[in-house]
C-alpha cells in the first residue's frame, strides 16, 4: 500500500483564520476518508513547516483538493514502509 507524507504551510489567508486550524484538521480527514485515503497522522509543527500528514494511498488528489481551498500549500512526498524497501532492494540488478 502506499505511503505518502503530506508537508504544508499556512498561506496568508490560512494564517488570517488561524482559529479554524481545528475544524480544518477535522474536514481534511473526512475528505481523505471520502476519497479513499487513511490519515494516520496530522500534526502541528514547529520549524519548516506548519502541519505534517501521513497518509495511507496515493494522496495527490486529495492534497491537490485541499490546497484549492487556499489555507494551505502542499508538497507531497511517496514514503515507503519496510516492506516496501525490501522490495524495491531486491530489483536491483
């Protein structure tokens, strides 16, 4: 299955409703659910970015989805599990 991590910031607009971050975080994960994606984890950091996500499924619809809505902007980052690298080391020739 696959991984992906989800790095975002605030834009201008996000950081204007700051407040609604919570209800945000709660709309994001019913929008992954709705489109077939498990969030495993959404957290507020501190540093580069503002929120990180991990999520379970190809992501990049739904990122691109939130992202439309103006609070935040994305990058979108395949991440493979142990399993997934065991494969991978063993196509190398």
């Amino acid at each position: 299955m696959a991984h992906c991590v989800l790095l975002s910031n605030f834009t201008d607009q996000g950081l204007r409703t700051i407040k609604d971050t919570q209800k945000r975080a709660e709309a994001f994960k019913a929008m992954a659910s709705k489109s077939g994606v498990k969030a495993h984890t959404l957290l507020c950091t501190h540093g580069k970015h503002d929120v990180v996500a991990i999520a379970e499924a190809d992501a990049t619809a739904l990122s691109l989805s939130i992202a439309s809505m103006g609070n935040i902007r994305t990058e979108t980052l395949r991440a493979f599990d142990t399993t997934d690298m065991t494969k991978i080391l063993a196509k190398m020739v």
